[in-house]
C-alpha cells in the first residue's frame, strides 16, 4: 500500500524528512477497521506484518513520503519562531470514499529534525487518551482528527518515571495549522505564505478561488469554521486544554488531544490542563482564545489580503469581527436544540444563561443534567442545591416549549439525540490506562471504547459521574 502526499509538492522549507527509526517489538492494539474501509484502505494489510511495520514507523513501503512538517506558534501567548513536528510524521494522504483528501500521520513514531533533543517518541497513557476522546468526539459529531490505529512499541520513554511507548496513527483533513503560516511569515516568506494558501484553498475551502478576494474569503471561512467547533466544544463541556495557535487547525477540526477533559459538574473557570497554570485555557475561556488564534492568522495574511497595509487591516478586522457572531448564533442553535427548541426566539439566550447560572451554584454535573432534562425533567432536581429555584427555572422552560407546540415524546427523541448519557470521563480514563500500564490489560480500553463510541445509549456503569475518591483533578500534556 502506498499513499501519496501531496504536502511534499510545496516547497522543501514547509516540511523535513527524517529517517526512520524501528521500534523493538511492535504490537497492534487497536485497529479502527471501519475508518480504514472509509479511508479505502485494506484493514486487514494494516493488520499484517507490512501494516504493523507502518503504523509503527519502522518501514514504510516503496514509494511512501513520509515528511515532518514545519511550523512555529503561540504557546500560552508567548511566540516560538520554530516548533514543527517532533515526534510525528506525515505519511502520506488518500482520498476517501467521499472524495475527501484526508492525511494519515504517526504520532510518536521518533525523533524528527524538530524534535528539540526530544526522544520523539509516545508513552501509551497519551495514544490511549487521545485514541478514546477523539473517536468520542467523532461519534458526538465534532469535527476532528480520528484514530486509525494504536501500535506498542516494546520499548520505554523516560517522563517522570518509565513508562511503556506507543505509536497512535491518526487521521485528519489536514495538518495545516495557524502555526504552518506563522512559520512562514515570521520568515518573510511571502511566496511561500502564497503557496500555502492556494494549497488550502484548493483542500478545505475551494468556494474561495471564485471569490473577488480569493484570500479574505479563505480567511473568513477559517472564522466561520473554528466558531462553529468551538461552540460545538462548549456545548458539550469539552475543554481542549492547549490552544496554543499550533495546534489550531485551518480545516476546522479538532486537533492535538494532549491534557484535554470533559467537565464533569459544571464550572466555567474549570482547567484540567497541569501546564495551564493560569487559566488561560478555561472553559469559558476558549471562545476568547479562538478569536486570539485567529487574529494571528489574520496578521500572516495581511500581505495577500491588500498591498496596501492600511486597507489590509481593515477587510481582516472586519472578517474577525464576525467570529463572535458566527460563535453565538452556533452556540444559541447547539443549546436551543440541547432544550429542546426548534428554532431560537428572543429570550431564549436569557433562558439557557439561567440555567447554567444554576448548573455553576450547585456544581451541577454537566452532561447528567442535559440527559436528565432529556429524560425526565423532574429527575434533574436532584441535581441541584436549591431545588425551588430549579423548578422556577423550570415553569419557565416548559412555557417556553409550550410556545413550540411540540409533542413531548417527539421533544425527548430529539433531545436524546443530542444530549449525550456518555462522555470520556476522566476517572474511567484513568482506570483505562492503569490497567494498560500496569497489568497490560486492554480489555477495559475497549469497554470503554464501545461505550464512548455509542454516546447516546444508556449504559449507567460509564455514565455515573467520578464519585470524590475518583475524581481526576490534573490532565497531563503526552510530551
């Protein structure tokens, strides 16, 4: 099996190759065989000594590319002019069975010339985590970068303490990040920053090409895209941990699944990350930062946007400032339908506001109350500290849905069908990779893997909230 790439057609100063290096005694753990059929791949090659030799990034096929790509960032607001792929390597890309160019990379498969004197390699806490969260997220409709594959190495990496290697192959609409242009920009490349744009113009956003303004147009897309994941992302109570503009994707997509965690009770200021020591990414924080992002792709563009710097700035402000709108009418229609609204209604904003002005004094859990609202409202009572001002919230909610004039059966299908029993809880995460690490067992990995991947089934055993001995207070970056 070979696959192409059509990255390395850029410039050679976009990426870097690297030598492989061979792992001592690779073993698949996981291999999402209904990805590979969407992907057009043969599951059953991936799964044989050739695949595993892939996925490992031991050997690769004649003929295979494989490329770490180059890009610089913010990181918690401070500007690196160099990051790129440390421990990752692009493989190569297909086109689905949709049409749809997609890109396979490794993920911890050894060091890279951006490695950093980094080992460039993955523990398997991390490659379990992000294979479980981002296969959740696709099963919750969130636009992100999916698992193909978890491979052990049969070798150590060196963190705190010794731990087991993995390889996670994952796949994604691209790797172009908001970093990918910083890199180019902070280089005063502008043939390159032209380059890539019409790269991603023709992958992600190819309406753009018949625009007046080919470039402004590209950019205003990315807006619209990343207001609408990060509005999926808090409907959700997810909280990505690291939105650092590296790993800020063009495509829109989910991306770099390091200290992320689903909240458990709701709080708006609540950090998982260990690295986040000043909240910079918070939960309520993250619509903020993703406008912060996108302003720095902005500046990258400014040159392609208008040669006259003055009007530039301008039609870039003006695209910018839309992402709060683009954000708040997702963000109104994602809750509208979480209650139950068909359509959005002046008051409504006020309506959901009060809720979680609620859900925040009780420490109310996130997705048990949205399901219990789904369920049996009444349910949902216990949930809260002050049960008389949940049921005043309430009268007014059903005056609300009395508005609609919808069937309250019809009403609860379609607010199961968005409001999740099951999210990756830390705690079952947790028990996931200690068993992984410790006993080598993987059975609960994939219990857990079936649950998360059929969210809005009932299953109590993994939608019971961490009890406090359980509860998970610090994620950790896999680097």
């Amino acid at each position: 099996m070979i696959l192409t790439n059509s990255y390395t057609r850029l410039p050679e100063r976009f990426f870097a190759r690297s030598a492989l290096t061979p792992v001592a005694a690779p073993h698949l753990i996981a291999l999402n065989r209904p990805l590979a059929e969407e992907l057009g791949l043969d599951a059953d090659w991936l799964a044989g000594p050739e695949g595993l030799a892939m996925l490992s990034g031991s050997e690769m096929p004649e003929g295979t590319d494989p490329v770490a790509l180059a890009y610089a960032g913010h990181q918690f607001g401070q500007f690196v002019p160099q990051l790129g792929d440390g421990r990752a390597l692009l493989l190569g890309d297909v086109i689905d069975r949709h049409g749809v160019r997609r890109d396979v990379q490794l993920k911890g498969s050894g060091p890279t010339p951006f490695s950093r004197r980094g080992d460039g390699r993955a523990a398997l806490g991390p490659v379990l985590r992000e294979y479980l969260v981002s296969e959740a997220m696709a099963a919750l409709g969130v636009p992100t970068t999916r698992a193909l594959a978890a491979v052990t190495t049969g070798e150590t990496v060196l963190r705190m303490t010794a731990l087991p290697g993995a390889v996670l192959a994952r796949v994604a609409a691209s790797h172009l990040r908001v970093g990918t242009f910083q890199f180019l920009a902070v280089r005063d490349d502008l043939d390159g920053l032209r380059a890539l744009t019409d790269y991603a113009i023709e992958r992600h956003y190819p309406e753009a090409r018949e625009a007046a303004n080919p470039t402004l147009a590209f950019y205003d897309a990315v807006v619209n895209a990343q207001a609408r994941l990060i509005a999926r992302w808090m409907s959700l109570g997810f909280i990505h941990g690291v939105m650092n503009t590296d790993n800020t994707s063009i495509s829109g997509e989910t991306i770099d699944y390091g200290p992320c965690a689903f909240l458990d009770e709701y709080d708006p200021g609540k950090v998982f990350s260990s690295i986040d020591q000043g909240g910079r990414y918070a939960y309520a924080n993250q619509p903020r930062i993703g406008m912060w992002n996108l302003a720095r792709l902005a500046e990258t563009l400014l040159p392609l946007i208008d040669e006259d710097a003055e009007r530039a700035v301008a039609a870039a402000q003006e695209s910018l400032s839309r992402f709060l709108n683009y954000y708040e009418n997702a963000h109104l229609a994602e809750m509208c339908a979480k209650l139950g609204l068909k359509t959005a209604e002046d008051g409504d904003k006020e309506l959901i506001e009060g809720l979680f002005d609620l859900m925040a004094k009780s420490a109310a859990d996130f997705t048990l109350t949205f399901r219990a609202l789904s369920e049996n409202p009444d349910s949902a009572r216990a949930l809260f500290s002050a049960p008389e001002d949940f049921e005043a919230w309430k009268a007014r909610w059903k005056a609300r849905l009395a508005r609609e004039g919808t069937e309250d059966e019809a009403r609860r299908a379609a607010m199961r069908a968005v409001n999740p029993a099951i999210i990756p809880r830390n705690h079952r995460i947790e028990e996931v990779i200690d068993a992984a690490v410790q006993r080598e067992d993987f059975a609960p990995f994939e219990a857990m893997l079936a649950a998360v991947t059929t969210p809005y089934e009932e299953r109590p055993d993994y939608a019971r909230p961490p009890s406090p001995q359980e509860r998970v207070w610090e994620t950790f970056c896999g680097t």
